[in-house]
C-alpha cells in the first residue's frame, strides 16, 4: 500500500504515524501550514498528542511535558522527534503540490470490470534544484565537483515532478490564500498590492497591528473560525478610539456560527470584545440623542449657525449578508478600496441598514482575508472518488476540534483497509 500524505498539521503527523505502523510506503507532503498563530485559548495539555506518539518518543528515549501547552514546546519537544523519527523510515518532502489526479483516467471514466481504483492517483509537486545542489555538496561532494557552471545555473529554476500512488489523504488545512470573495474571485484581484493579507498571512499580521497613524481603518472579510481568531488578535487595536473596523461576511449573522461552534476560551475573549464596542456605542448614541435633542429645541435663526449633531458609526461596522465583487488602489497606493454587493436572496441581519446603500465602496488602509479555503477548490477529482480521502482539520479555536479530527482519521482507516480486502473474480 502506497500512500500520499498531505498537510503539514497536528492530524497529517499523526496520520503518517499510523500509516508507517500499518506498514504502508508512506510519503508525507508538509505543505506549508501554521496553527501557532491561534493564540486566543490555552490548549489543554493532551491535545494534538496520542498515545502512539508518545509511545514513539518513549521508544526514542524522549519524553513530551504536557503541563501548560505551548506551542513552542509542542513543535520542539513532540513534532520534530517523530518527524525525524519518520523521515528515517519514510519519504518526508517539503515541495508545494500542484495538483492530484487520476494517472489515466477521465472524470467520471469507468473501466470496464473493474474499478476506478485500478488506475493509481498522481501527485504533481514542484522542486527547487538548489535545495538537491545543496544536498549534493554534503552527501555527495564528488558528483557536486563534477558539476559545470552552467549546469548549477540552468537549474536556478523551479521544475515539476511527480509520484504515482494506490491511496491519497488530503489533510491540507484552510489557512491557504483564499480569495476575496466568498464565491471565487474578485475583479482586480489578480494584481498584486502590499495591502491585502490572506489566511495564515493575514494571521500574523493581526497580530502585528496596534494603533498608529498610518493605520486607522482596517477591512476583515470573512466570519468563521480564522476571521474570529484574526478580529479577537485585534481586541487592543479595536479599543483605541481612533480605529474602525470593516467586517464584510456573506453569512446573514455574521459571528454567530462561531459563538456556538468556538472552544470557551476563544468565544469568551470575542463576547468581551463585541460587548465593549456596544457600550462604547451605546454611550455615544446616548450622548448623539441628548445634543440632537438640545439642537432640536433651538430657535431656527440659532439652528442655521449651530451645525447638526452627527449620528455616530459604529467603530465595529458589518456588511452582512455581502460578497466582494472588485478591489481597487489608487495610483498613490495609500489605500485600497473594495465593491461590495448583496443578492437579494440574503437578508444581512447585522447592521441592516447597510443593505439600502446605492453605493457600497469601503476604503481603508489594509484589508485582512479571513476566508477559509475550501479544500475541494484545488483538487482536480470527483467529489466521491475510490482511494481519494480528504478533511480539512478543525482550527484550534473550535470546540472539541483535535477530538473529531481523530474521530475522522479512524473512519478514514476503517474504509481503507476495507479496500484492502482480499477481492473475488471481477472486483477490483
């Protein structure tokens, strides 16, 4: 049994483990992936470990500390032991996939008395040469000597490869660059701009932000996990009274999902964030009415001097129910701006007053990209095909995430070894 991995995540590592203990050939593609970023609750210690991992350090001599769960501790004392555990036994690559395919067949293809799981999968990944030159000159330094100059640099570019596998298991996480819009793309989209931050990108940079005169108004599309993750890193930036706050989602509640799908942690630090912003609101209203009222009851000669109160804007402003249709940036590139649109089948529950707007075009000065990419988007099989296995892992921030990820991967081993199954005339 030949099987491709794919991910780079608490689940992949665990998948390979057990593949590599059922005696599969097992080759483990570590897509580039980052959870580290999700800060917003303390991880119980006994999450994203097993007892086959801990088995495997014990085995090693090694020994993981699951007393006050930190990351860094995780990816030093738990992740690297077992990688380089497998990558002794086991092919471990690092190389960006470009696709998954059938080797022959079409979609939807059959092949006569058999099944589609005849015909093996083929996993196209890119390589850099640099990084085999540089391997070559510590493993292999003669065959590195014999090697021309032109030789070195006609390699100075990536090139394609691929490997032939009985089974794939797609574990890629959605923290990949996901587009503006929820539906696919949007107009401008393709043109490149220092402003606009996607997945585990734009992760980071929220928690790089904090109040400065050259960042005043932000734009975060998208209300799920990785958005929330991303809004609670910007609680300190939010308080400072001079931000505002762009959130453009196409769900009608925006937020609403997560508050009940969320771990504890995670759900609590966003109810305190929402909840300051309304009092915060609140006040102002309260403040807004009493002037409005004063204004009112002036005489009309004293009310043409005396500008009218303005009604105050939530720093927290939703577009709900909305797509983003178009990015642009001006030619001084000191903002960018964004189309947005609502079909008339939603109804934008948050902030409905939003849905009358002629013209919806929000202009700030970064843009931060809190859609999860589906991992459907980018791989080019049928929904249900034999051998083809694939979740996305749930982000540390949900609720009892690491618990149903394991859940998935052991119905995952159950449906392959019933491939596996010894076959009678005409199956297979």
């Amino acid at each position: 049994m030949k099987i491709a991995i794919l991910g780079n995540n608490p689940i992949a590592l665990e998948a390979t483990l057990r593949f590599h203990f059922h005696g599969a050939a097992v080759t483990w593609y570590q897509t580039s992936e980052d959870f580290t970023g999700f800060k917003s609750q303390k991880i119980s210690p006994d999450e994203f470990i097993s007892d086959l991992g801990e088995a495997v350090l014990q085995e090693l001599g090694l020994s993981y500390t699951k007393k006050d769960f930190s990351w860094d501790n995780w990816m030093e004392n738990y992740y690297r032991p077992i990688v380089t555990y497998l990558r002794n036994a086991q092919e471990v690559k690092r190389e960006e996939i470009l696709s998954v395919a059938k080797r022959f067949l079409a979609p939807h293809e059959e092949i006569n008395g058999r099944s589609r799981f005849y015909d093996l999968f083929r996993v196209i990944y890119s390589v850099d040469p640099r990084d085999f030159i540089e391997q070559q000159k510590e493993t292999n330094p003669e065959a590195y000597e014999r090697m021309t100059t032109e030789v070195v640099q006609s390699l100075g570019h990536k090139i394609e490869m691929y490997n032939n596998f009985d089974l794939v298991l797609d574990l890629r996480s959605t923290l990949d660059k996901a587009s503006l819009s929820i539906s696919g793309r949007a107009v401008g989209e393709g043109r490149s701009t220092d402003k606009v931050f996607y997945g585990v990108e734009a992760l980071n940079e929220s928690l790089k932000i904090t109040p400065n005169p050259d960042c005043r108004e932000l734009c975060l599309v998208g209300s799920g996990e990785l958005a929330c993750e991303i809004l609670i890193h910007l609680s300190e930036w939010m308080k400072d009274p001079r931000s505002r706050l762009f959130l453009i989602s196409h769900e009608e509640a925006p937020l609403e999902r997560f508050i009940q799908e969320g771990n504890p942690g995670s759900v609590k630090k966003l109810n305190e964030l929402l909840s300051y912003l309304d009092g915060e609101f609140e006040e102002e209203v309260n403040v807004f009415t009493k002037k409005l009222r004063d204004w009112q009851e002036l005489d009309d000669f004293v009310q043409v001097k005396i500008p009218k109160p303005v009604e105050p804007i939530p720093r927290l402003n939703f577009f709900s129910g909305h797509n983003v249709i178009a990015v642009d940036e001006l030619i001084d590139k000191k903002r960018v701006f964004l189309t947005l649109e609502k079909p008339d089948f939603r109804e934008g529950k948050k902030h409905p007053d939003n849905n009358f707007l002629d013209l919806k075009t929000v202009g700030v000065d970064q843009v931060l990209v809190g859609h999860e990419k589906k991992n459907e988007s980018f791989i080019i099989l049928d929904s249900v095909e034999p051998g083809f296995f694939s979740f996305a892992p749930g982000l540390p921030n949900k609720k009892n995430s690491w618990e149903s990820d394991l859940k998935k991967l052991e119905g995952i081993e159950d449906e392959i070894f019933k491939l596996f199954t010894p076959a009678g005339p005409g199956e297979l």
